[in-house]
C-alpha cells in the first residue's frame, strides 16, 4: 500500500483498522514526510467515533493541515456520533476549540477503564 504513495506533493494516506483493532490512522504527507497525524478509534456498536490523537508539525500549523484531517476522518465515519477528548497543552486545545463536536458526551463503554 505504501508502495502507491508518490512521493511528492500532499498526499492524503489512511490506514484502516487491521485485525480487529478498532483504530485506524490518517495523515498527510508532504513530499514523502508525514506532516500531520490522526488517530480514530470506532466502536461498531456503540456508534461513536472518538478521535483520539491529531498532530500537526510545528511548522505546518494553522494552515488547515489539522481541518483537513479532521474532514476526512469525519467523512469516514458517517452515522457514527464523534467525540473527541480534551487534549493537552495549549496548541492542541487551541485548535480543539475551533472544531465542532456535536456529541462531546458521546463515549464508548468498551474503552472505559
Ligand atoms: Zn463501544
């Protein structure tokens, strides 16, 4: 798969969950280096997509790198309630701010611990 990725420009690249693991990750990658990251975990029966991790380079932020990804793990999870948890430091809550989450209550009984 990785095979196919071309090495230059701004490539979108997904991972889908592999044996039974329910998270799959998305990033962008600029001329072959990944530049920015998200993790998904769904869970089929409880409906909710939680977003669990994004990562933007220093360097690549707030030029929409974060949105893209976020618009693109929401277009995978269509019919599913998505939620994500307040993440840490100052950057990332920053950017957490200016994404909508309909369902901030929405949770997984299967990853609780
Ligand atoms: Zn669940």
């Amino acid at each position: 798969m990785h095979d196919q990725v071309p090495q230059q420009g701004l490539v979108l690249v997904a991972h889908p969950p592999r044996g039974g693991a329910l998270t799959g990750r998305i990033e962008l990658v600029l001329d072959g280096t990944a530049i920015a990251t998200l993790t998904l975990t769904c869970c089929l029966d409880c409906r909710v997509a939680s977003l669990d991790y994004i990562h933007v380079v220093a360097g690549y932020r707030r030029l929409g790198y974060g949105r893209t990804l976020v618009a693109a793990a929401h277009a995978r999870t269509t019919g599913y309630r998505r939620t994500a948890p307040l993440p840490d430091g100052p950057a990332a809550q920053a950017f957490r701010a200016r994404i909508s989450y309909p369902h901030p209550e929405a949770s997984c009984v299967h990853q609780r611990q």
